[in-house]
C-alpha cells in the first residue's frame, strides 16, 4: 500500500507496476527487443559501478572518522603537480553516501522494472485505460 508520504519515485514505480498489470490482463503484449539484454547488461554495470563507488565512499568516510588531525590531503593534479586539497569533513561525505545509496537503489528499481516488462506494451494501456488526471495529478 502507498501512503501519501511516500517518496515520489516509489509511487511512479508503484503506477509502473499497476499499467504492468494492466497490460498483462489486456494481453498488450509486443516482441522483445534484440537489444533488451544488451540494455539491462548495461544497467548492471553501471549498478556494480555505483556500488563500487558507494564502497569507496565509506572507506573515505572511514577515514575521515579516525584522523584527528591532517586538515589538508596530499594529490596529484592532471598535470602532474603535487596540490594539497582540504580534506573533506565526514558530514559532506555522509551526503554523498546518501545520495549514492539513493542512486543505487533507483538503478536496481529500474533493472527490476525493465526485466519484469520486456515484453509487455505499456504505452497500450497507459494511453488507453488511465485516467489521465491520475498521471497529471
């Protein structure tokens, strides 16, 4: 069930799933595209990226617990330049986990909606059977 204080992108997968559904029992089906697998091969990649970089995120964050001191971080820059750059504070990079973590798991709603309805027509029943003041709402 979706209450009203639920997040936009849970009640946009929400209504997803229900046109899914509609579709299904209307029968608007179609052909799986030749690329399909190409596509959700894709997505996979770039969930195992944005993990990556999600666990990247947190050895920084470990990082940044356990220093005391050191307020400024040694790097390369492009050209080849030492540079020194403040170190970033754990609350910018408790941010950045959030947002990623978010972004991660819009990847995986999106893979799970994409293998779920390969096959299915959805801009059939959306155009035919919905309430238009339900989407514009």
């Amino acid at each position: 069930k979706i209450k009203p204080s639920t997040d936009l992108k849970t009640k946009r997968l929400y209504l997803d799933f229900c046109n899914r559904e509609v579709a299904l029992l209307c029968n608007h089906l179609k052909a799986t595209p030749k690329n399909a697998s190409l596509h959700i091969e894709k997505l996979r990649a770039r969930i195992k990226q944005q993990e990556d970089w999600l666990r990247m995120l947190n050895l920084e964050l470990e990082e940044a617990n356990n220093k005391e001191t050191s307020p400024r971080k040694e790097r390369k820059t492009k050209t080849g330049k030492q540079a020194t750059r403040k170190a970033r504070t754990t609350e910018t990079v408790q941010t950045d986990i959030l947002k990623q973590t978010n972004a991660v798991a819009t990847l995986k709603r999106q893979l799970v909606f994409r293998q779920t309805s390969g096959d299915i027509a959805l801009t059939t029943s959306k155009t035919n059977y919905i309430d238009p003041r339900i989407t514009v709402a």
